[in-house]
C-alpha cells in the first residue's frame, strides 16, 4: 500500500460536485426531488463523494500535502535512478523537498517517582480513511497512580522549536524538552515546530526521553513527473554511485546496492481546481443510486419473476458500465 499523505491544508470541500449540479443532473434523467428529499441532497452528496474517494483510493479537489518517501531501486549505470511515489497526483507545484532527517528535539519526562507511565504523540484531526489527517500538536501524557493527565500543545500557538520547548519546560510535572543543535541546521530552534517527525504513534518518555525529528536540507539532486507523482532521485552531481552519506547531498545514497536511500519530505498540491466533467457525472450517478437505494424495501434482497431477476447490491457496484470505465480511469492501482 502506498503512504498515506498529509493534508497541511483542507481548503476545498470532499464534495464532488455542488447541489445545483446534482438537481440538474437529476432533473436531465427525469428525477424532480421531493421536499424531502432536497433536504438531505448535501449529505448524500458528500456521502457519494466519500464513496468515489475510497473506490479510487484518491482525492481529487486540489490540496496542499507533507509526504514522506523512501526512494527505491536504483541501477544509476544503466540510467535508472532510485523513484518514489508521491500519494496524491496530479501533482501541480512542488513548494519544498527536504531531506537530511535528524533529531532535533527530546522530549523527557524526568519524574520516575510520581509518573509510571509518560508518553509523547502527535495530536491530530481527520481521518485517514479519507486523506484528510492532520497534525496539530504535540500531546504529553503521565500516569500517576492510575490517574492519567494529558497536556495539549499546539504548533499554532507555538510556532518554533524554541517556542515549543520552552511551552513543554513550563509543564511541570517532571517534562523537560531540549532543542538540539545539528551541523546541517545550526539554528534549528527557529525551524517550526509543524514539520516536526517521529511521534505519530505514542512514543515512551519516561527516562530517557523520546527524540523528534526535522527534515533540515533542502534537497536537489531529482525530479517529479507531475502527472503521476512519481519522484526520481539522481547522484550528488552525477555521481554514478548516488548521493553517499545524507545530509550535505540528497538522501543516504546508494548504488543500487547495500547503501540504500534515505527519507525525502515532499511538501506538494496535488489534485484539481475544477473536478474532471466525467468524475463529476459518476458522483452524480453514485448520488441518484442513492436515492433509488432509499426508495426501495431495505429488506428485500432480490426477485424473480419469469425470465426476469434483480439482486440487491451496494451503489458502487451497481453502477452503469460507463460509470465504472470512468472510475477505472482515476483509481490509484499502486499496490
């Protein structure tokens, strides 16, 4: 499965299509909605976009994203370079590409006598599901005594590693947070605490301490084709053998042998500013299926009648033959 990426902004709606397109659309195939019927329009249209969303496993409103990849393969003597596939495509400009990932910051909570348990995650808002997950924050967790408490920072109002630490420092309660200095970033505590790494998942820090990372440099040795995302990743000056030892070049290079490739944070807007017409056409479709869907028995699972027969099935599999030509043509078929 490809990475999930992170939307940094959610802009535009998940919906595919408006109100006014799908009264239209229906009103052209003979369909005059009730009263009642308008009244739920806007759900079943953000419904049937969700529906297209996850068949296609792909968003296709323009949105901006942070995405971390590891570049694979790499036979440079035969004009191979090592690639990586960005999640979201089409992808319409490329704001920055940063590699050298370190650690920039340890987060400790220092208090083993009171606290059993500490722990460090990001908090975040969306659902993955849907390409929509968002970090916001940093949120700090103690158990102590069976009574858990958590502290919630938000990278908004502390904008720079410093801002951060100092926020974390002012805790109590045992945390402590060092800014670490780095040779690739000497003045790392003012890079913002929004591209921190490392904590997705809750991370001990009882003792030692957890560390969070930093992509630090900006990297220059590839390319992205833009209609299929696809990240090529070329040697530190046309190097044969890749871009060796990380962050003063490109990644952890490689030869395509033992070395490998390090991380690269691609921060990109991927998508449409206008829907594509015929995907617009099959939300429409997948809304009207709905609609039938409602006016049906809900219990009854077929019918047979003479030479004819009907088998209940789930909108998305029932569509027309055109409607899933259309969706064969956007679905993302990355395994």
């Amino acid at each position: 499965m490809p990475a999930v990426p992170i939307p940094i902004t959610n802009s535009d709606p998940v919906d595919l299509i408006t109100g006014a397109y799908a009264t239209n659309v229906l009103l052209a195939g003979g369909v005059t909605l009730t009263t009642a019927q308008a009244a739920i329009l806007g759900n079943l249209i953000t419904a049937a976009s969700r529906e297209v969303i996850r068949y296609c496993s792909r968003k296709f409103g323009a949105q901006t994203y942070s995405e971390i990849v590891t570049p694979e393969g790499s036979r440079q003597d035969r004009g191979e370079p090592a690639t990586a596939k960005l999640s979201a495509f089409p992808v319409q400009s490329v704001t920055s590409v940063m590699t050298g990932r370190s650690s920039v910051m340890t987060v400790t909570n220092r208090d083993s006598t009171t606290n059993q348990i500490a722990s460090v995650v990001f908090s975040m808002t969306g659902d993955v599901e849907y390409l929509d997950l968002t970090y916001t924050g940093l949120s700090l967790s103690r158990t102590a005594s069976g009574a858990t408490c958590t502290d919630t920072l938000t990278f908004a109002s502390h904008v720079t590693l410093d801002a951060l630490a100092t926020a974390i420092n002012a805790l109590g309660n045992g945390w402590s947070a060092t800014v670490n200095a780095t040779g690739a970033a000497p003045n790392i505590g003012l890079f913002p605490s929004a591209s921190l790494v490392g904590v997705r998942e809750p991370k001990n820090a009882l003792g030692t301490g957890v560390c969070l990372g930093l992509f630090t440099t900006p990297a220059s040795s590839y390319d992205i084709d833009r209609s299929t995302g696809i990240m090529r990743c070329y040697g530190w000056s046309g190097n044969a053998f890749g871009d060796p030892f990380g962050a003063p070049w490109d990644g952890l290079g490689g030869d395509g042998g033992s070395w490998g490739w390090g991380q690269y944070q691609v921060t990109y807007t991927a998508g449409w500013a206008t829907v594509p017409e015929n995907l617009q056409q099959v939300c429409a479709e997948v809304v009207k299926g709905i609609y039938a869907r409602l006016d049906g028995d809900p219990s009854l699972k077929g019918e047979t009648a003479d030479k004819y027969s009907w088998t209940a099935k789930d909108v998305m599999t029932n569509l027309p033959e055109w409607a899933t030509s259309v969706l064969g043509f956007y679905k993302d078929w990355s395994v």
